[in-house]
C-alpha cells in the first residue's frame, strides 16, 4: 500500500484507518487495492485462465496491478503478481486545463507595480488555484490579504478582481464542471468549447484534442512510466499479459488509452463500467468465503 501527496506519509495514514475504524467497533481490517476490486469486477468474465493488467485511472492516482486469475474446481482463484502507481490522473489533467485556459484570465503572468518597479504576480497563487483540493481552502488563507492588496497595485486590475471574485463567491464548482465537460467531449471530438461562465466570468476557448494531449504530454509519461514498474515487478513482458482491462473515468481520455495500445493488441483491452468497477468488485469480493487471495492487512 502506498500514499502520494506533497507529503505522504504511510504509517501516518494508516494509523488514522485503525484508530476510525477501532472507535468504530471494527477489530479485524483488510485493505484492497482498487485495481484489485476492478479485476475481481471484470474477472467474473473470464472464461480461461489468463495473466490480466488492471489499470485504474481516478481522481488523483493511477494504479496497475498484474494479476494471474486460475479457475481450481470452479473457484476462481487470484494470484498477485506486480503492481504500481503514480499520484497523476483526472485532476492533473484539470490543472492542465485550468492553467491554460482559467489562471492568465485571473491575472497569471501578469504584473503589478510596487515602489516603483513592475513586479510578476506571484505564480504560487494560480498552482493553488489550478487544484480542486486547495482551491477551497484559498479564500480562507492569509494569501486572500495580499490578492485583495495587489488589485490596487495591479497593471491589469481587472483579472485580479475576477480571481477575488470566482473566491469569494464560491464560483470553484462550476469551474470544475466547466473543466470535466471539455474533458468529455474532448473524448469524443477532436475539438470542443470551453466556456466558464459564473456571475460576471465569462471565459471561453475553442480547444483541440491535439492541444489538449499537448498540455498534458508530461503526466502521460508519468504515467506510461508507472506501467513499466508494474511489468518490472511482475518480472513479464508486455507479450506475457493476455488481458488489459482500463477502468475509471480517466481511462476514457483518447491518449491514455492509446499508450495502451501501442503496447498491447488492441484485441486484448477491455474497458467498461468506468465509474463502477471498483465499488462493485469490492461488494462482489465481500461475499468471498476467503479473501486472503484479495485482500492485505495493514503491515505492522
């Protein structure tokens, strides 16, 4: 098991998961990989043994796991094989796209004057602004004092006074939902509006799925990266896998799919259920006489 984050710590988090799940009356705990639950999900469909690549693409995180299914007097059996993971997925394509399109319209690279001299608006207001889980917090930081401050000072007043706005009127939703429908329809078109509309923003911008991939050509090697660790852990080949199967909403982006299909024959990966693999696997394997085959408990 292990965490991202700009500070992750394991022991950290999962003492947390003991002591919630110990105040709640829980004495005996099993984690799962979500992988796993997804290749419990799509396992039920095999219909001969088979050495399967899961990769789950989310919110935050990327995650594979290789996986030898074998069926032993009707019962299907899991055998782990090698796994890997990387904190790049959706909401590192959002940044993307609101680093491009949003923060140069909300003062990013724009500049302001003090004692004389024409200072950068500080770039570290906009790498908040462009993640969904600081966003939130960024109207309530000390940071808010000096973009309020800097308006005055600002050469274009304008774009700061649309950042203070989109904060202080909690406009960070439909931004985020602005952003998700570029990302579909850019999953199904090669070009699509962007439109950002919330009381006086109005952002918009025609967008290509080639600049789309463009922006995020640096979180898909990451991630085409986290893959090879998997199939090194594994000991295989990408030849030796006879099943792939890409799950969660990321999955659907054109370019992740096709780093896939530049290793794999596209006769072998399978997608589906994106949104509700992983959830389904995991009741599905609850109902397992044995889980010690799915699931870990938390190290010591």
């Amino acid at each position: 098991m292990s965490f991202v984050g700009a500070s992750p710590d394991e022991a950290l988090a999962l003492s947390r998961y003991e002591t919630a799940f110990r105040r709640m009356g829980v004495r005996e705990v099993r984690y799962a990989y979500e992988p796993v639950g997804a290749a419990f999900f799509f396992a039920r469909e095999l219909d001969h043994d088979a050495t399967v690549l899961v990769g789950d693409f989310g919110g935050g995180t990327s995650d594979f796991s290789i996986i030898r299914f074998e069926r032993h007097a009707g019962e299907l059996r899991a055998t782990p094989l090698g796994r890997a993971g990387v904190g790049v997925a959706g909401d590192a394509f959002d940044y993307r796209i609101i680093d491009r399109l949003v923060s140069p319209e909300l003062g990013k690279g724009s500049s302001y004057t003090s004692m004389g001299k024409v200072l950068p608006t500080p770039n570290r207001w906009y790498s908040t602004f462009a993640r969904w889980d600081q966003l939130a917090l960024m109207r309530a930081s000390r940071e808010m004092r000096d973009i309020r401050k800097l308006a005055r000072d600002a050469v274009e007043p304008e774009k700061i006074e649309r950042l203070i706005e989109v904060l202080d009127e909690n406009h960070g939703y439909r931004l985020y939902r602005s952003v998700s429908k570029l990302k579909e329809a850019l999953s199904f078109e090669t070009a699509s509006e962007f439109r950002f509309q919330a009381g006086s923003i109005d952002i918009g911008a025609q967008v290509s799925r080639t600049d789309f991939e463009a922006w995020i050509a640096p979180e898909l090697g990451l991630i085409e990266d986290a893959v090879d660790r998997a199939l090194a852990d594994a000991r295989l080949e990408a030849a030796q896998i006879e099943r792939v199967f890409l799950t969660g909403g990321s999955s659907l982006v054109p370019a992740v799919r096709e780093l896939f299909h530049r290793r794999f024959p596209r006769e072998r990966i399978e997608t589906g259920a994106e949104l509700e693999s992983i959830a389904a696997g995991l009741a599905l394997m609850g109902r397992e006489r044995d889980l010690s085959g799915w699931t870990m408990r938390a190290p010591s």
